[in-house]
C-alpha cells in the first residue's frame, strides 16, 4: 500500500452520523503499556454533558491486524475516532487503543496479551476514568476479532455484556483451512483458544449476547468463519443477532456509505445500548 493510499484509508470515517458527535470530549494519549521502551497509548471519549459525577458503561474497541508500521496509530484512524464519537454521544463511554501487529501470527500471543493488559488497566483505573468496571462491551472486527474473542470469552467475565463483531474472523481454523495464506504451525489448542466457536462449544452458557455482522461482498473464507460461529451459536441457543450487509464490502462501515450500512451502524448503537443500560 503507498503512503497516499494509506492516508486516505486512516482519514475515513463512520458513514452514519447522529447529533452532537463531533462534541463529545476525549482524554487522549493514555499510556496503558510500555514494552521496550515504546508506550501503547489509549483514548477515551465521554458524552458532551459528561461531569464524572457517575461512573458509565464502556465499550473498548479492538481494531484489526496488519504491518507494525500500519498499525501503530490505529487509534488515532477516523473509524475509530467516529466510532469513539458515535458511542459517546451515544451516553457511554468509548475506549480506543492500540496494540501490537501479530505479525502474520508470529507475535499472536504479544498482541492478545496486549488487548488483555488493556481490559486490565480499564478495569484497574475504571474510577478515575469514570467507567463502570463491571459493564463493559467488546467492538471488533476484520482480523483483531481474534484478539477480541478470546479477550472476552475465555472463564467467566461477567464484566463483558456484549460483544459485537464486523467482518472478523471468527474461526482461525476455518479461515485458514484450504487458504492460500499459509500461518504458523499452530497447535489445534492455539487455534480454539482464539476462534469464538470454540467457546461455544465448551461454555455456551457463559457468552456474553453477540451481534455477528457480517459483509456479503467479503473473503469467502471469513464469511466461512462466520457461518461456522452462527451454527454452534444456534446449536448451543445462545443470545446472538446477526445481520448481512448483502452488498457491502469489508469494512463497509467506512467504505459503503449507503442505507444498510447506516442501518447496521444504527442497530449496533441500540444493541450496545440495551446490554449495557439495563
């Protein structure tokens, strides 16, 4: 990808909107981590009337994967800004952050610890950062969804209300069964304890609600990987909703500005929403 391309794809935002999102208030630059001497950094984004008299639910995005040098300012990326901002003006609080590429799974383990010791510290700071410890949700996508899965499915976390996941890989063994990428050599163990099916299998009655989205127009072997997490869900009768964008594009959130796009943005707010302000 050359430079030019790059910034274009970073400076993109949501394509829904709602009032006052632009007016919400962000603590930046948050060092959650330091690990070799570079600091994984954190922001978070409060409602515009927010006056930290109450401590509100979160919701911590956890972006995708790529090169170290494409992801080291993911958080800083305009999807996640306006994702930040839809939350916020929303009345929650949203949390963005970075962490280490898994460098085609090589460092798999370096960036899951990453997302684990961001909860941690969201968790361990929740009163100075205003943020209820115990209503937390989970937004992921693409190929953080990984990451995502087995920060929030692993024990009990009763902490975790929801999860939601856009275009994510949410099986690794199916994803990469038969694919032209080849990853590491990894055990059947490493692959379940990042694919969410396995979860399902093993603890279905511990799963937080999901809201699976999936892009029509994807990588066939994602949707695969989503199609197998929508039949153990089902089979195990756990709370999942679901809902295709039959026309949209991975990463269609930003990239497909057109009203079914708008309409999942939408539902997705309301679904956080109900999870996390009962």
């Amino acid at each position: 990808m050359d430079e030019d391309t790059f910034n274009e794809l970073t400076k993109k935002r949501a394509v829904y909107h709602i009032p006052r999102m632009e007016q919400v208030t962000v603590r930046k630059d948050i060092t959650y981590k330091t690990v070799d001497d570079s600091e994984l950094k954190l922001d978070v984004y409060y409602p515009s009337d927010y006056e930290g008299e109450i401590l509100l639910p979160a919701v911590i995005f956890i972006h995708g994967d790529g090169p170290p040098d494409f992801l080291k300012d993911a958080k800083d990326w305009g999807c996640y800004v306006s994702w930040g901002q839809l939350i916020a003006a929303s009345g929650l609080i949203a949390v963005t952050f970075n962490h280490r590429s898994t460098e085609q799974l090589i460092m798999l383990y370096e960036a899951a610890h990453d997302v684990d010791d961001l909860i941690r510290y969201v968790r361990d700071n929740s009163e100075s950062l205003g943020i209820d410890a115990n209503t937390l949700g989970i937004w992921t996508c693409s190929a953080g969804s990984p990451l995502g899965f087995r920060s929030a499915l692993r024990g009990t976390l009763q902490y975790v209300r929801c999860i939601i996941s856009y275009y994510g890989i949410t099986d690794l063994k199916v994803y990469y069964d038969g694919s032209e990428q080849t990853p590491p050599i990894l055990s059947n163990e490493v692959f379940d304890e990042f694919s969410a099916s396995a979860y399902l299998d093993k603890e279905p009655g511990n799963i937080a609600p999901m809201l699976i989205v999936r892009a029509g127009l994807d990588h066939p072997k994602l949707n695969a990987s989503i199609d197998r997490l929508l039949t153990a869900a089902i089979a195990k009768n756990v709370t999942i909703d679901f809902m295709n964008h039959p026309t949209g594009h991975h990463a269609f959130d930003i990239d497909d500005n057109n009203a079914r796009s708008r309409e999942i943005i939408r539902a997705t707010l309301e679904f956080v929403k109900t999870h996390l302000t009962i």
